[in-house]
C-alpha cells in the first residue's frame, strides 16, 4: 500500500476520535480542507515529519513543548491535559463544537501567587434586639400590649476581606486572609401619653422595678463586629475540562463583639436607668472546605461555589449591668464559658478572569453560621430568668460579595 494510502487510513481512523491519553476522549479542534475533516493536530502529532498544509497553522506537539515538572504532575493528579505550546492549553472550551479553538491561560486553573481586596456588604441574622414593648399598666400582668413595640433591629453594613496567594506549583499554594465587618443600630420608641399608655421595659430586671407611671420614653443602642485571620493550604484536587475542584485546610482565629446600651425613665424621682452588655468571643482552631469552578475559555467568565466549615474553641464571656441615675449599681451579672463554636460558610457567584489569568474579577451571595454563639438577646433573657445553662444560640452573616484579584 503506498504511502498516500497509508496516511489516508490513519486520519480516518482518528476521525472516529480515539485519542489513547489516559483514557477515550473525543477531541474538536480546527480542521484543514485536504486533511478529510481530521483534526491536523491529531495528525501532525503521528508523524515526525507531516506535510505542510498551506493556510493552515501548525501546532507543535508534545514531544515540542517543554513542560515544567509541576505541571507534569498536575497533569498526572487531574487527568490528561492537552497543551499546545504558549498559545494556550486546549481545556475548557464549552463552545469547541463549534470549530473554535479557545486559547486558555496556561493552565487557567493552575494556582499562581496574588493578592486580593474583597467588598463585604452583610446583614447580621438572629441580632435583632426587643427592648421595649407598650402596654396599658405598669404592671405588665395588669395591663394589655398595645401594639407598638420597640426593636433594635440590625440592617447591613459593609465590612472587607484582603489577603494573598504564594503558589508552591501550579497545584497548590498557601493563602492567608483576614476580614472585617460591623454593624450598629440604634432605635426609640415613644409611649402614647394621652392615651394612659407607657413603656415595660424587656430589658431590665424583673426583680427590680422596670417600668411607672413616668415610663414614656425608652431607647437600645446595639452594636455587632466580627475578625477573622484564616491560614490555608490550598491544593487541586479533581480538574477535568472547564471544571477544577480544590481542596483547603488551615487554621482559623475569630474574634466576635456585641455591645448594648439601653436607656429608659421608669419613675421621675429615679431618673433614668440604663443597662449595658458586653459580650466577647475569642477562638482557635480548625477550617476547611471545597471551592470548584467552572469555566469558559471564549469569553473568560466562570460560575464558582465555595464550603467552609471551621471548629472552634475559645472562651465566651459577657457582663450585664443595669445602673440607674440616682440609685447607682441595681443589677450586675459575670458569665464566662469556654466551649467549641462551629462556623458554616458557603458562598456561590459568577466572575471573570482575564485571559491571561492576570485579573480576576467576581461578585456573589455568601453566607455564615456561627452556631453555640452567646448572643445579646439570649444572654439578657437568661440574666433576667435567672438561668444561664445552654444558653448559646446562632448568628448568621449574609449578603453581598465582590472581589478583585491580581495574580503574578
């Protein structure tokens, strides 16, 4: 059989997209008009010496490209990887059936070094603060509630995240990220005065007396922040196509703060009475989780996920104090506990990376729990019950994200 028959077969068997890389995998590229619709890369790369096809481009093989040692073993952990040269690497193409050849960065999930400023926008869950409520007595089992109520409640508020990436190799590098939010409120409620009505205070001890004839006026003043510094190795674990997966495990250190001040005149001779917690957490421990990507080579956009879960231990401590303006100290409650605090995050977006991997922009919706939290509301309602076993509660921080990341 002569030689032009001989070439003839073979790109007619590799036409029917038997590609033996680890693995049967049907490959798309562009193709040249006289090689009968086979893909010449494929072609090109059975032959040390092919024919050169005019008007058609040639892209080196394998056996041309220099690949670093790291990447080898990326490409041994994650599957077979198609790369073609500085050009770019043939993955993640999700229009390739449409005879396009994308030019991905090289490789466009590989980790590179980096920094990164990120625009927190959250509201914190389970914060809101009922402080006072309007009744017709000042003996709240006398009197009726009359509707008005008043609440601290808590809206969002912006808060932010920075940190940065040294890669090790192009699977895996070490990340380190500190973030920052806090959110206040402040809120008064007024009692209806021509209609006999006034305020009982939810705040106050019950032991002591906490509302009169003169309670018409009543205001909180609460306010919540958190800190976290995280220490992570971060490492690709499955990669196949436009979609790469990546392990995380580290450290974690949180800070949490609550402070509440509440004023409220419950009779004119004692002037007013105020009340102020503090509430403050510090833990260490464990985190982890999975991040993966999906991404497109064409127009540089990709979907993302995220989910952490860290365990903390730390200590727990809170002071209630209520102090009235004549009167001096009343009411003064100590509590310490020092106990595990699990944290859940998760966070889903979209975002865009440049083509050559350099920038990546991405915005999204995230959310955390911090669970067997001591919270404003709970450590107050077990003061004045005078039951401070299990007390913890959840907080929750939700809402907006959007980061900018430069890599080198």
């Amino acid at each position: 059989m002569s030689t032009k028959w001989t070439h003839r077969f073979l790109r007619r068997l590799i036409a029917g997209g038997l590609v033996i890389c680890g693995g049967v995998a049907p490959v798309t590229f562009s193709r040249a008009a006289d090689t009968d619709g086979v893909p010449l890369e494929l072609v090109t790369g059975l032959y040390e010496e092919a024919e050169a096809v005019h008007g058609v481009e040639t892209i080196p093989t394998m056996d041309e490209v220099a690949a670093s040692d790291s990447l080898q073993l990326c490409a041994s952990e994650s599957g077979c990887l198609s790369m073609m040269g500085s050009g770019g690497i043939l993955e993640g193409a999700l229009l390739a059936n449409r005879g396009k050849t994308a030019k991905c960065p090289q490789p466009w999930w590989a980790h590179r070094s980096g920094v990164y400023g990120e625009y927190l926008f959250l509201t914190a869950g389970s914060s809101d603060l009922i402080y006072a409520v309007e009744g017709t007595d000042p003996d709240p089992a006398a009197g009726t509630p009359t509707g008005p109520i008043g609440i601290a409640q808590m809206e969002g508020s912006s808060g932010f995240r920075t940190g940065f990436a040294l890669a090790s190799s192009p699977c895996s590098s070490l990340n380190v990220g500190y973030s920052f939010w806090q959110g206040s409120t402040f809120d008064v409620i007024n009692a209806d005065d021509g209609a006999g009505y006034v305020l009982n205070s939810q705040l106050l001890h019950p032991s002591l007396d906490n509302t009169g004839v003169s309670s018409l006026q009543s205001n909180a003043d609460h306010e919540i922040s958190f800190q976290t510094v995280d220490v992570n190795y971060r490492h690709l674990w499955k990669q196949a196509g436009a979609l790469a997966v990546n392990w995380t495990a580290g450290l974690r250190y949180s800070n949490l703060e609550q402070t509440m001040r509440s004023q409220q005149t419950y009779q004119v001779a004692n002037g007013l009475t105020d009340v102020t917690t503090d509430i403050d957490f510090n833990g260490f421990g464990l985190t982890g989780g999975l991040d993966l990507k999906r991404y497109s080579c064409e127009t540089g956009l990709y979907i993302y996920g995220q989910g952490m879960a860290s365990l903390l231990a730390g200590d727990w401590k809170a002071d209630y104090r209520q102090a009235n303006q004549f009167d001096g100290g009343e009411a003064r409650n100590s509590y310490e506990d020092f106990h595990a605090t699990p944290i859940l995050e998760g966070e889903i977006g979209l975002g865009w990376q440049s083509p050559t991997g350099c920038v990546k922009l991405q915005s999204g919706y995230t959310m955390a729990g911090w669970y067997s939290a001591v919270t404003t509301r709970g450590y107050i309602d077990a003061v004045r019950n005078s039951d401070l076993i299990d007390i913890g509660e959840t907080i929750t921080f939700s809402g907006l994200t959007s980061r900018l990341t430069v890599q080198f």
